[in-house]
C-alpha cells in the first residue's frame, strides 16, 4: 500500500508533482499541506498535524496536536501511514523551505527503512531516497541529463558498487567526512547497477538545469 504525505513545504509547478500521485493512494495532508490540496487536485484521506502553519484547524481534521511536540507534522504523517500497514511513502512539500526541516525530512527516510517501509522525498527537480545493505538500486528519473550523487547516511561510511555509470564503483567505500559520492551520471542505462554492501546510503537524483 502507498501512502503520499503532502507537508507544508514549496510547491512551485503543481502539474509536475501530479506525476507522483497515483490512484488508489493513501493522502495525508499534514498541517499546511491542506494549501497544495486543490492544485494538486485531489484530496486527502487524513489531515492531521498542530496547524500552526495553517493558521486554523479545518474542520474535518482527523487529528490534531499540540504545538509543542517530539514528533514533526510529517513525522506524524508517517506514524500513522506505518500504523495503517503502509509499504511505501511518497513525501511531497517536503524540500526546498527551512533547511531545518528539509534535513528532519531526509531522516524521516531512515526512520521509514528502520520501519519495513521504502520512502522516497521529491520535487520537480530532485529525488532523495535511503538505501542500507543488500539494496540494489533503481533510479527514478531517466534521461543522461541528470545525475545522482551518493553519500554515507547515519553512519561513518558506506560501502557502493555503481556500474554502467561514468564513474564506476567497485565496492567504493565512501566516508561521511568527505564528499566522493556526489554527481555522477548514468551513462548506460541497460548495463546500470548500484548496491549497497554495507552501511546507510543518501542517494540524491538532480536534474540537470538548463
């Protein structure tokens, strides 16, 4: 089961993000996620959250919190998609607002994997996904003008063999202290392949701006 999360964050082109909501999803609108509703054109199963982004609680708020809290509002989003079985979580509004909060959403991702479920965080321009040994790895965007770049993620390194892409790996290992990983490109779609071996791995793919 999929479960999209729609949080407060900037959405600037409403028709690209459409791609990443399917029938049949699960829609949580968390706090001011409500905003992006009728652009996106849809509607949400739950809306929950403190709403002090929104400024009021709506009326047909399945769950509401206080301000003062542990968890965020799209922390909450996920608790609840995990506790209803979910699988699969698509984060949207999620990227490019506070750094702060882009950087809780990111761990929220490791906090999805630990919990038996896949997460991925997306914009128009950029899909974030956590990866931990045994993964093979399958990139979302196509096309040899994006690139993807990889980095150790809650951990000291991380262990990566990336083939068919213009800087191969061969059981790289790559350390949180220094940036190895970032910008590489698929170069060979039909000969692609990324694993990891050991540890928690960031990967990051960016389309190239034109």
């Amino acid at each position: 089961m999929r479960c999209v999360i729609i949080s407060a964050g900037k959405i600037r082109d409403y028709q690209l993000m459409k791609k990443y909501i399917g029938h049949g999803d699960y829609i949580i609108a968390a706090d001011g996620g409500c905003r992006h509703l009728s652009a996106l054109g849809v509607r949400a199963d739950c809306i929950l959250g403190d709403f002090d982004s929104l400024g009021y609680i709506p009326d047909d708020a399945a769950e509401v919190y206080p301000s003062q809290k542990d968890d965020t509002d799209t922390m909450l989003a996920i608790k609840h998609g995990l506790g209803m079985g979910m699988t699969e979580f698509v984060l949207l509004g999620c990227l490019g607002g506070r750094l702060d909060h882009t950087a809780a959403n990111i761990s929220a991702l490791q906090y999805i994997r630990n919990h038996g479920a896949a997460g991925m965080l997306a914009d128009e321009s950029t899909v974030l996904r956590v990866f931990g040994q045994g993964d093979e790895i399958k990139p979302v965007m196509s096309g040899r003008e994006n690139y993807f770049s990889v980095f150790p993620f809650g951990c000291e390194y991380a262990v990566v063999s990336a083939e068919g892409v213009m800087y191969p790996m061969h059981y790289q290992r790559l350390h949180s202290a220094f940036p190895l990983g970032v910008s590489n490109h698929v170069t060979d779609p039909g000969n692609f392949s990324m694993t990891v071996h050991e540890g928690t791995a960031l990967i990051i793919e960016c389309q190239e701006k034109r």
